[in-house]
C-alpha cells in the first residue's frame, strides 16, 4: 500500500527536530566559544600522538617572505590567500573553517602545517599570529626533535640488529652434516674343541666324520757302514795249460804252479783235466798277497808231477796276472745303531703307505661311491706304531764290501677324518656363536680353515681337535648406528664412536657451515651415507 499524504517519515522529523535545537541552542557559561584558531586548538593538534611504529613525515619548509604576508585573524573578510610550498599550494580562508591540502595521502590541517614550520624556526608569528597562539621555545622543539630523531635512529638499529641476529640464528640452526662410512672387510677367528667319534674301516658310511685304518708291512734292506778301507788283492789271473803227451792229466783245486824266473807260485781255483795232446784255459792266483803278479806268456811248471811227467804236461800266461786294491767297509757299534734306526723309520714310512692303500682301496668299493678319498685326509699324529722284529746281520769290526743286510716288520693305525664334515661343524658354531649389533654373519672359506690334532681316546672311540677357521664379518652399519647417536659430536668424538662400535670403515664427515665442527644438535639435520 502507498504510504498516506501528508505523512512523513519518523527519522526524518527526528531530523529536523534536533536542528533546530542546534540552532536554538544558547551556550552555556564559562564554556569559552569555538575559535579555530584558538591556542588551544594548536595545542591539542600538535600533541596528537602517531600511531607506534610510524615515523613521522617530514615537513617542508615554506619561504619566510611568503609567510609574512600570510592574513592575521584579524581579517574579517572570507576571501582565500594562497601559500607556496614548494611544489604544493595551500589555499587559506577564514580560521572559522580549516582548510586541508592533500599531499599522498595524508590529509594536513593547514593551522597544525603552520604550527609545525614555526616549530623549526622558519615563521616568525610574533607580528602576524593571532593572540591566542603561544609562541614555541626554541629549546624545546630541539628536544622534541632530537628525541624523536633518536627513537627513530633506535628504532631502525634494532630492527636491524633483530633481522641480523635471526638471520645468524637460522643459519646456524639450519647447519647440517653428512658422514660418509666406508666399511672396510673385518676378519673374525673362531677357534675350539671338538670331539669326533671314529669307526673302523669296514664301519665306514656318508654320516661318518672320523675312520680308523690298520696295516703291517716287512721290509729288507742293507746299510753301508761310513769307515772305508782300502787293501791290496790277491794277484790272480788265467793260464793256459798245456799236455803234450797222449795221456790226459787230470789237477785238482789248489794244484801248484811256480812260476820260472820269480819262483812265485799261484794255485788252481778249481778242478781241471787236461786232455792228451790238447791244452785248457784255467783260473789261478796268487798262494800269498802282496805279489806282485806275472807277465804276459810267463811259464809255469808243476811241481806236483814227476819230473819226466813235468816236461808233457806245463802251463803258460794267458794274459797278465796281477792283484787289485779292494775298498772295504769296516762295521762299527754305531753303524748297527744307526741301522736300527734307519730300519725302524723306513718301517714306519712304509706302513704309513701302506694304511693310505688300504683306505683308498677301501672306498673304491661299489657300495662307497659316495665318499671321496679326496676329502678324507689322514692326522698323523694319530699313527700308532708297533714293532714286531727287526734284524741287523753284521757284527762291529767286520769287514763288509757291500754293506750288510737287515730286515724287520711293524704294525700301525691311524684316523682318517674328513675336512668336510670338520668345515660343516665350524661354520655352524660359528652361527651359533653371540654376533655384535649389526653383524650378520661371517664368509669363512676352506683356505682359512685349519685343525691340530690334541688327543684320542681308544676307550669311548673319540679323537679330539682344535679348530680354528678366519673369515669376513658381514655386517649392517645402519643397524649398529644412527643419527640420534652424533648429536652435537664433534668430527673426532664421530670416528671414535664408530670405532668402539666395532666398525671398520673409512669415516669422512662433512659440515656445512664449514666453520663448524660440532654437529647439530636435530637427528634429522645428520645423514649417514654407506659407501
């Protein structure tokens, strides 16, 4: 519906209501009348306070000639007057109705500008201001600028210092650091005692670590005494005997012959018959040593025969008949000892060969085709000797050309194990055994694996060994270390740690800023690389 006519709107007489109680309105007294250009007015513009933090705008300066023909208020007309300043003007009418000038913008009130220009000493208003201004000392507007000029300078040198000391601040605590871990190979021993059951040789099967093995051997040999000698021969020779009659003759072993013109005489080694009219080749030699011998086609008669028997029947030279030197060895006590000795340690050698035989010969059995002699070796200090005989066939003093004889025969067993079984036990108990944090495990070879025999025990059927066996340690470093543990370490007190964690590795550490060498103090500001 239309609102009705004649109607007005409440707001609206509320409005017309309340100006003409402006209008109306008496002051009341001793509230002195509005005056724009009152002192008081000044006063309280000059002290009106800037938002903090806000510095205060610098103010231009205005001529001094132009400022002396500024208007007093005494000037009852409305008319305008313009001041230059600068650049900007400012338009001045009645004080009754401050005039303002923009510039950027900040709105000036023109009486609080002119308040401002007096207050640095430009405008002389002794003459020209109105009464009800007071004049500004000059000591106190020095102070009032100073003060503000060096809470300003304060002001900017302590914001400057605060960007300083948290830029300082973020670069520091921004630091971080890399270590570099190299691990290099760590060797581990691990050495003890083990037990290995054993089985004769006919017992023997896959499962089986240790085998006993028994043989006897005999065995001759002679032995050539060190003391040498050298004699002189027997002479000794052929001739050729010589029957002219036609009866043979017949001439036993040792039958003499003298020899013509030395009167030596040789005798027959064996028994001859010479044949009638014929003639026989035969051995003879010397009846003493030392002789010197006979020459070539020497004649040798018989003295044996009758005399007329002598001239039929005679031998003759058959080449030249001389004596020799001989070398001899002469049998001391000690060449029997040393012959004893030398029996005893051909023996063992000798059945020692013989156990190896034995056992191979064993294992190429059909029903063994899976044991390998190869990995089976044989601890010799396990070989149990036992001498059954031996014999030396000379006496000291005897005089021996070629030595003399001697025999003997031994008895012997020994324990085979096999190095597989062995390395199997080691790299077990080398699982079993307490790894430091990190480490995995360890790479052992058949290079470093070694054993000693200690001792056996015939009884309960053990042999017992050291084992020992080397081998590379594999480990993790980032399960043994990490950043939390480097917390404000220094580059040293990081490699000393790393080593009393049983690490062996190359430690590099890197810092940034470089001038640090402490490390920080967040985990998450240290990385830790593995190479």
């Amino acid at each position: 519906m239309g609102r009705k006519k004649g109607s007005k709107n409440k707001k609206n007489i509320k409005k017309e209501k309340l100006d003409e109680s402006k209008i109306n309105k008496k002051r009341t007294p001793g509230r002195p009348k509005k005056d724009n250009a009152s002192s008081s007015n000044l006063n309280n513009t000059d002290s009106k306070k800037r938002k903090p933090g806000r510095p205060k705008k610098e103010e231009k300066i205005i001529k001094p000639e132009i400022v002396n023909n500024l208007p007093s208020e005494d000037n009852s007309n409305n008319s305008s007057y313009k001041v230059s300043y600068e650049s900007t003007s400012i338009e001045v009418g009645s004080y009754d109705v401050p005039k303002t000038v923009k510039k950027g913008k900040m709105d000036i009130d023109a009486r609080q500008m002119l308040n401002d220009l007096a207050s640095l000493e430009r405008l002389e208003n002794n003459e020209n201001t109105d009464d009800n201004f007071s004049p500004i000392r000059k000591e106190t507007m020095d102070t009032i600028l100073k003060k503000k000029n060096n809470s300003f300078k304060f002001s900017v040198i302590f914001l400057t210092s605060a960007i300083i000391v948290l830029l300082f601040a973020l670069y520091m605590f921004s630091s971080k650091a890399v270590i570099y871990i190299d691990p290099e190979p760590k060797e581990m021993t691990s050495e003890f005692e083990t037990g290995l059951n054993y089985v004769n040789i006919e017992d023997i099967s896959e499962n089986v670590a240790a085998v006993r093995v028994s043989a006897s051997v005999s065995l001759e040999d002679t032995y050539q005494p060190e003391e040498k000698i050298a004699k002189t021969g027997i002479a000794e020779g052929k001739v050729r005997l010589i029957n002219t009659s036609n009866i043979s003759q017949k001439l036993v072993a040792t039958t003499r012959l003298l020899a013509e013109g030395t009167s030596d005489l040789y005798r027959l080694k064996d028994f001859v018959e010479v044949p009638a009219n014929g003639e026989i080749v035969a051995d003879v030699y010397a009846d003493q040593s030392g002789m010197k011998g006979e020459a070539d086609q020497t004649k040798f008669t018989i003295p044996g025969l009758y005399e007329n028997r002598q001239k039929e029947v005679y031998a003759i030279a058959e080449g030249k008949i001389a004596s020799e030197v001989k070398i001899y060895s002469l049998v001391s006590s000690d060449d029997i000892t040393k012959a004893r000795e030398i029996m005893e340690l051909k023996l063992k050698s000798a059945v020692r060969d013989e156990i190896q035989k034995v056992f191979e010969e064993y294992l190429g059995d059909e029903s063994l085709v899976n044991l390998n002699s190869d990995d089976w070796k044989i601890i010799d200090d396990t070989l149990n000797f036992r001498l059954d005989s031996r014999n030396i066939y000379a006496t000291s003093g005897e005089e021996v050309v070629d030595g003399f004889f001697m025999d003997g025969s031994m008895y012997a067993s020994a324990i085979f194990v096999n190095e597989n079984k062995i390395l199997d036990l080691v790299i077990s108990n080398m699982e079993d055994e307490d790894l430091i944090e990190g480490q995995l495990k360890v790479n052992v070879s058949r290079d470093n694996f070694y054993y000693d025999y200690k001792k056996q025990d015939a009884f309960t059927k053990k042999v017992y060994l050291n084992i020992g066996i080397s081998g590379e340690v594999e480990y993790d470093v980032n399960d043994i270390i990490n950043s939390e543990d480097f917390i404000s370490m220094s580059s040293s007190d990081v490699k000393q740690f790393i080593e009393e964690k049983g690490i062996d590795a190359k430690v590099r550490i890197k810092i940034t800023p470089i001038f640090r060498d402490i490390l920080p103090s967040s985990p998450s500001n240290i990385e830790i690389k593995v190479q």
